[in-house]
C-alpha cells in the first residue's frame, strides 16, 4: 500500500486473517471488496483490496482532548424510607460491590436500588460509577463501618437515529463555492477569525450513516470549513482517514463519545467508500483495551481487576492475551470440541513447562516456589476478595472480549484444545489489536 494504489488480492492460510484483514483495511482507510474461504485455495482466505491513495502527513495534527467531565456531588443526606430493591454487599471487597450493582442496572434499568457495603473504596468507586453509568446519587449515609448509598438508575436511552442531514436545499456559490447565508437551516454558523462556517450534527445516526453523511460534505466546495458532531471516536477516526486522503485540511480532532472533527475542504467529491463490502468504522470498538503479556499472578489480578472495573463503568472491554499472558487461559484438560494440532518436541516441552490455568499462576515476586502464592490467596479469601477464577468468570459475565494471539499460540504450541472454552474467546492477530487500542480512551499493557 505504501508502494502503489489500486486493487490487489491477497491469498494467506493464516486463522487471524480473516479479522486483521479487516482491521487493516479500517485502520488504512481501504475498502474490503471481497473476503472468501475455498478449497480451490486450499481452504485460504482469498482478500480483494482496493488500495487507497497515500494520506497527506498529519505530523502536525494534535488532537484537543476532550473536555474534562465534571465530578459528582454527593447529595445532601435525606432519610431513606418506603420499600425499594437492597444490595448488601458487606463483607466483600472491590470491585464486588461495583460489580453487584452493574449486574442490578443491566436488569433493572431505571428506578432507585439502596446499596450497602463496608469496603474502604466503595465511598469513591460508587461516585465514579455513577458518573461513568448515568446514575444519579441520591444520598449516602453512614451505618456503622458501613456505607448505605441510595441511587436512582439511569433508564436506557431508545435508539434514535436522526433524520440524515439534507443538502437539497443548498445554495453553493459558483466561484468561491462557500454557503450563501441562511441556505440551509440544519447549518449553525460559528463565531471566530478561524471557525468552522457551518456544523453537521451526525450523532443520531449510526456510524454507517454518519460516515455517509460526512462523504457527502466532503463534496461542498473547495475553501470551506466546516464542523462534524459524530457518533463516537472510531467514527471521528475514520472520517479522519477519509478526509486526509482527498486532501482536506484537518482542523482539530476531538475523540470521544460524541466526537467532534474540524476541516478546510479542499474540493471535490469524497465518498466514504466504493461499492462491495466497504469496512467501516467497528461500531462494536472497545472503549477499554487491555494488553496481557505477563502471567505474574499479580498482574494478571491488576488486569482483570480494571477489565471487571471498567465494564461496570459501562465501558466496552477488551483483553488481548499473547505469549506468557495465554497460559491464563488455559483449562485443567483439553477441550475435546477444539481440533488437536501438531507440535514439535521443543514446543511440548515449553508447554509442560508452564502453568496451566488461572489457579497455578505463580506471583512474579517473592514467590518462594510456590508459598507466596498460596499466602497472598489465603489473605485474599480472608478479606473476601476475588480471586483470578472468579474475576474471569466476571468478566466473561460482563461481556468482556477474551481475544487470544494465534501468533504467540503458534510460537508456544498453545492450540485451541488447549484453552478453556470461554463462550466470549476470540482469535486474532496485533492488527485487531492495534485498530482496536487506537481508537479507545484507555489503553493499557499488564
């Protein structure tokens, strides 16, 4: 792609392909024209890739992060009276209590839940839940060494997709091919010496649609400025992609959820796509990706801990698990639903070597051969906190997305008869990771 434009097939054996393909042509700002798998070609994937032109440099570009949400009040203390949903969660330890209460607002959206718990970290984790769900704290009060906080749940939104944005009414001049003013309602001019002259609020729309709508302005006229509200920061990503590859000068870039991209048109018309199965925006992108690479007992605690944290946040999760961090999911016995794979001797014995499973994970200091571990499990269930059994079987719970690295399995001779039948495991290669980590608002590496 750096080389040439235009079409090109590709022809790989590899598991990943099929999803990295994808990824690759999201984070490239190519069009997928064709996938297919066929014994013509041995049971390879065959790509067809329509190669974009090379995007201008966008060296200079620095997003403006987005502005900083403002912290929760806690409410003024009022008696709590009338009968209404309880969550005691005393005697548990974080992210216990978190989690019970995203599990009560999944199934019970809107209404009031009290919740009560002895953690030290309730008092702050509960604020930040709220702040990050959409609840409302209603009051908290003190009962002992315990804390009693009555919420108010958020309801969960209908889907609304607004109306797309219409241009029938547009009134272009000729020469400078700028908007005569008032042409168009749904255009918002914006004061400034170097704002944009008109805003298109796209986030109603699905990110499909948005990425659509945003071709189409693309072609207004050469010299204009304009503003897009869209969806979220994959789509703002790819609006990105598209307009610096015809040439549009980039204003500013807000990532978030809406996001918000600024841009000079240079001219001429910008499609978001050609015809056949175009790779937009992944609408199911992470807002949390979580890198395992290690399988020190305490990482992967810290790992799962923020996994579990961040899905009660409602963010989306992913944990991508490669080299030592794989053993983690490994089972007690092969899966006799997965196929059995060859490996070489040196692989067999590098396999035994490791621990299988998240019960033999080993701390990476002071471990002494194995006491270490058994001591620090021994006060984690005398403080009633999760143990990595546990934590995953959350997350799994939650919907976290297990993501295996068929690289590092192929290197290790990890097959999939190996790991644990988890029902949210998936197998993919860095590209997936990578598109998925750049467009999240955390990224982190265990």
């Amino acid at each position: 792609a750096r080389a040439q434009q235009g079409l090109v097939e590709v022809l790989a054996d590899d598991d990943a392909f099929a999803a990295d393909v994808e990824a690759w042509c999201r984070s490239a700002g190519a069009t997928l024209l064709a996938l297919t798998q066929s014994p013509q070609d041995g049971g390879a994937f065959r790509a067809r890739i329509d190669l974009p032109p090379r995007a201008a440099s966008l060296r200079g570009l620095t997003p403006t992060p987005p502005p900083a949400g403002v912290r929760g009040v806690p409410a003024s203390v009022r008696p709590i009276s009338g009968p209404l949903d309880l969550l005691d969660c005393r005697g548990k330890q974080c992210p216990e209590p978190v989690l019970a209460l995203a599990r009560h607002a999944r199934a019970h959206g809107g209404g009031e839940v009290d919740v009560i718990a002895d953690d030290p970290a309730f008092a702050a984790d509960v604020a930040a839940w709220c702040r990050s769900s959409g609840a409302t704290e209603i009051s908290r009060t003190q009962e002992g060494s315990a804390l009693r906080v009555r919420i108010r749940l958020a309801t969960k939104a209908p889907s609304s997709r607004g109306p797309a944005a219409s241009f029938a009414a547009l009134d272009v001049h000729e020469k400078t091919g700028r908007i005569e003013e008032g042409a168009v309602r749904s255009l918002v001019p914006l004061q400034g010496a170097n704002a944009p002259q008109a805003r298109f609020d796209l986030r109603g729309q699905t990110p499909t649609e948005a990425l659509a709508e945003a071709g189409r302005i693309g072609a207004l006229g050469a010299g204009m400025t304009v503003e897009l509200l869209v969806p979220d920061g994959a789509t703002a990503q790819e609006v990105l992609r598209i307009y610096s590859g015809a040439g549009h000068e980039i204003l500013t870039l807000e990532l978030g959820t809406p996001a918000r991209i600024a841009a000079r048109l240079r001219g001429g018309a910008v499609t978001a796509g050609t015809p056949g199965l175009v790779v937009h925006a992944d609408p199911n992108s992470p807002d949390c990706t979580l890198l395992v690479l290690h399988n020190d007992l305490e990482a992967l605690l810290a790992a799962l801990l923020v996994a579990n944290g961040a899905a009660a946040a409602g963010m989306k999760v992913m944990i991508f698990f490669t080299f030592w961090g794989l053993n983690t999911l490994r089972g007690e016995g092969p899966n006799p639903a997965a196929p059995a794979s060859p490996a070489s001797f040196f692989q067999r014995v590098f396999k035994w070597m490791m621990p299988k499973g998240p019960r033999r994970q080993q701390l990476g200091q002071l471990n002494f051969g194995g006491a270490g571990s058994a001591i620090l499990g021994s006060i984690m269930r005398q403080q009633n906190v999760s143990d990595l059994p546990s934590l995953l079987s959350s997350a799994q719970e939650q919907g976290v997305r297990f993501v295996a690295c068929t690289m590092s399995m192929g290197v290790m001779g990890i097959s999939k008869r190996d790991l644990h039948p988890y029902s949210n495991l998936e197998f993919a290669g860095v590209a997936t990771f990578v598109d998925a980590a750049k467009s999240s608002k955390m990224s982190l590496v265990f």
